[in-house]
C-alpha cells in the first residue's frame, strides 16, 4: 500500500480523533478504524533517554495527572502516567502512552495510513530539538515496513530534508500556521511555495483559519498536495471538500460519515 487519496481526499482523525477518546493513544487509533478514515495522526517526541513516543504536549500536566517536562523524564516515568486522567467526561480505564513502535505495529496490521508529526521539546518558551529523532522516526518506519504508507510532518522544516536524505521514498510535508508564514501580503502564496520549494517536501498541511479558496488550484499547479487541519465542524468539512482540498484533518472522524466521496 502507498500513500494514496481515497476517492479525492484523506480523511484523518487528529490525534486518532482527540474530542472522541483520550488523544494519542492506542484507544484513540482502535476508535478511530471505527470510522470512516484514511488515515490516523500523532505526534512524536522523545522521552529523556532516547525513546520515540507518541505525544502531543511538551509537558505532561494537560493530559496526566503527573508534572514535567517531556525533556526531564525517562520512559519508565512516562509509561507510568495516565494519559487519559483528564479526558473530557472521563474514562473508563487508564491509558498508557504509546511508543511510536507500538502505534506503527498497530497501523501496519490494519493497513492504515499515518501521518506523523515530529515535535520539538520547549523549555522556558524556547523550542529545542530531540537529538536523533529524525534517525528515531526513519528507523521506526522502515521496521514496520511502512515507508510507503506514512506522511512525516512538521513545523520545524529543517527537519524535513532530514528526512528526505534518511529515506528519498518517503512522503514529507510542511506544516504551516500564521507562526511560520505571513498570509496577509498580495504575494504570500508565491512566498510560501518559495519558502517550501527547498524542503523536498510533497505536501502543504496548513491551518484551518489560514485556507483560502484559490489555495488547492494554486498549490497543485506547483506540485503540492494540500492538507488542512483540525476541521471539527460539518459545514467546514464539506466546504473543504468541495473546494478541492487532499486531505481533512479531524479531532471529529465520526462527522467524515456526511461527506461523500
């Protein structure tokens, strides 16, 4: 299997679809095969000794009942934690927090498409990279034999060539918000395409608030696919659809049953 469109887009569950069960769990990713989805995203990080896992926050105190900083904290801590200990409603039982390998054994027997962002670490505002998570996340990949099935993401492009030199197959994309690029000039579409045109990357995932109609036609002319993220109301869904957009990021999978192929 490659990475492929289903009918014109993917349909991906944000976090395995974070507003249905705990984020970034294996809970998350069995619900979200529930669904009509092409495909699950997560977030990868490292633990304090070197381990790939799969977690959104740079620090533990929004989902855990725990304190810390993701950079602090060996694996043994962290697999400690409930990750589900403040989901919205509650839980029925405690969640662990996943290895990538374990996310990716997963994937690969149900023959899913993943989407992975790499986080960096943060600490005191200042974002910091993980030593070696580019080598940690390829390794991750081609273990399971999902080079062809996966799309690595991220904020920090530099990372993104990385990427592309450990494994020249795999489909890489930049993640884009107002943060990184300046939407309000008569020439920021062109700017963008400038900006990522050295990053190898085949896809443009942007935030929702960001799109604009002329985005697809503009983006695909200059071989990009686009993605648009987190799209959690119906209506957005559908006017995303129709505007012609690859792929629809969703913290709601369950609403991906009113659109059509």
């Amino acid at each position: 299997m490659t990475m492929q469109l289903s009918g014109r887009y993917q349909r991906v569950a944000h976090r395995g679809g974070a507003a249905l069960a705990p984020e970034n769990t294996l809970a998350a990713f069995r619900n979200a095969l529930k669904l009509p989805v092409d495909a699950i995203e997560l977030d990868v990080q490292m633990s304090r000794d070197g381990h790939a896992i799969v977690f959104h926050d740079e620090t533990i105190e929004r989902l855990t009942e725990g304190q810390g900083n993701i950079l602090d904290l060996d694996l043994a801590d962290l697999r400690s934690l409930n990750v589900a200990a403040h989901f919205p409603g509650g839980w029925p039982q405690p969640e662990r927090m996943p290895l990538l390998s374990e996310v990716l054994a997963f994937a690969r027997a149900e023959d899913v498409q993943v989407y992975i962002e790499i986080k960096p670490g943060k600490r005191a505002g200042t974002h910091v990279r993980y030593p070696g998570i580019a080598e940690a996340v390829v390794r991750e990949v081609r273990a399971a034999d999902l080079l062809g099935q996966v799309l690595i993401m991220s904020f920090d492009w530099e990372i993104l060539p990385q990427i592309k030199s450990l494994a020249p197959g795999v489909q890489t994309g930049a993640l884009v918000a107002e943060e990184v690029w300046n939407p309000h000039t008569p020439t920021a579409l062109a700017d963008l395409v400038d900006k990522v045109s050295v990053l190898q990357c085949e896809w443009i995932n942007l935030d929702y608030d960001l799109f604009t109609p002329e985005m697809p036609d503009f983006f695909h002319a200059h071989g990009y696919r686009l993605g648009v993220w987190t799209v959690n109301d119906e209506a957005g869904l559908h006017r995303l659809a129709e505007a012609g957009v690859d792929s629809l990021t969703s913290d709601r999978p369950d609403l991906f049953r009113s659109l059509s192929d």
